[in-house]
C-alpha cells in the first residue's frame, strides 16, 4: 500500500528579532504553530505536514 502523501501548507513569514520563522495555521486544532523551516514537520498538536514558504512578489521595489 503506497504511503498517505501529507497535506501541504503555506507558512506566512514572522521575523522575529533578527529571525524569519513561518506561521502555519491548523484549523484542525484551531492553533498557530511557528517553524524555522519549510519542508515536512511535525506540530505540537501532533499533525505531520509540508510547510511551503510563502510566494513573495517578484520585482517588487
């Protein structure tokens, strides 16, 4: 049986003092979970997901 793929979900930036983390929201648990990277993580709620970075505007001045 082929793995369940994990749901995708776009992080949307937060820099903090001197740090850009992402912030995902999990309507599942009703929460904001905060991650330093993009890619396959685990959340505190025990959820396993993909963070993608947020799409920036290219060219933007």
């Amino acid at each position: 049986m082929p793995p369940t793929p994990q749901p995708q979900v776009t992080g949307k930036p937060l820099v903090t003092a001197g740090r850009q983390q992402l912030l995902v929201d999990r309507p599942h648990c009703a929460g904001v979970h905060r991650h330093l990277d993009a890619g396959s993580r685990r959340a505190p709620c025990g959820a396993t997901y993909t963070v993608m970075t947020y799409p920036t505007e290219q060219g933007a001045s």
